[in-house]
C-alpha cells in the first residue's frame, strides 16, 4: 500500500533546523520519521490553530524554538472551564485525548508533534477551520 505522506526511510540522520528550513506554511506538518505506526512531525506556527478534540489519542508537542501556548477545556465537550499552559522553548506537554484545546503562538514557534499516523491536525471534531489552517495528515517533507 502506498502512502503519498510516507517518511522517507531512515538512512541518514536528519537536522529538524534543515528540516524546518525546507518550508514556510504554517500549521502545515510535515513528517520527518516514523517510528512503528506513529509520525514525528515538525510545524512552523504563528496566530492560533483552531479549537479541536482528538478523541482516541493523546497530542504530543516539543517546542523547539519560540513560545506556544495551548488553551484547555475541562468537561464534556469542551464547555467546562478553560486554562492555559505555555511551553518555552525545549519543554513538552501532552494534550490528553478528549480534551478541547486551542494551540497558539503569537510571536512565532517550531514544534515537534509525535501521534499516531493519519491523525489529522484538526482532530476528530473542531471549530470552523480558518482558511490560514492546513487540515492535514502531515506532509511528506519537501512537499
């Protein structure tokens, strides 16, 4: 079975900063490495996401340069109580499943996301997507 967003197999090591230099969209994954059935994406982010859920699986960011800071929501969907974490530059935070949140970086930020393969940047329910949100499965890198 082909897979048009498939990683290039692993030969090489891979620079993530010549990996992030390759492109400029933002909120536009591109997939650097799977490891078994799981993609290791890098984004470039500036603005705000879109409010989403992922359902089945837990969204794992890594800030690599830049500030992001994800918005939360406590309850059934997502109309409980809303806080806020903010990741600096080398930390890590995990979005569990079924948890509304809203990923967002007003200066600027390059993120490493680790999920399963084909999730979608949008999850398994979300707001009205902005037409600035790529609703991807993550592309392959220098596409």
């Amino acid at each position: 079975m082909s897979n048009e967003n498939a990683a290039p197999a692993a030969t090489e090591p891979l620079a993530l900063t010549a990996a992030l230099a390759s492109f400029d969209a933002l909120w536009s994954p591109r997939i650097v490495a799977r490891v078994n059935d799981y993609d290791v994406r890098v984004a470039k982010v500036a603005g705000e996401h879109v409010w989403h859920v992922h359902e089945d699986t837990d969204e794992f960011f890594l800030v690599l340069d830049g500030t992001l800071h994800i918005a939360l929501r406590d309850g059934d969907s997502g109309s409980g109580r809303e806080r806020s974490v903010t990741l600096e530059q080398g930390a890590v935070f995990v979005v569990p499943r079924g948890v509304w949140h809203l990923p967002r970086s007003s200066g600027g930020a390059s993120i490493l996301l680790f999920e399963p393969s084909g999730t979608s940047t949008v999850g398994d329910a979300h707001d009205v997507v902005p037409g600035h949100v790529d609703v991807t499965t993550g592309h392959a890198l220098g596409a």
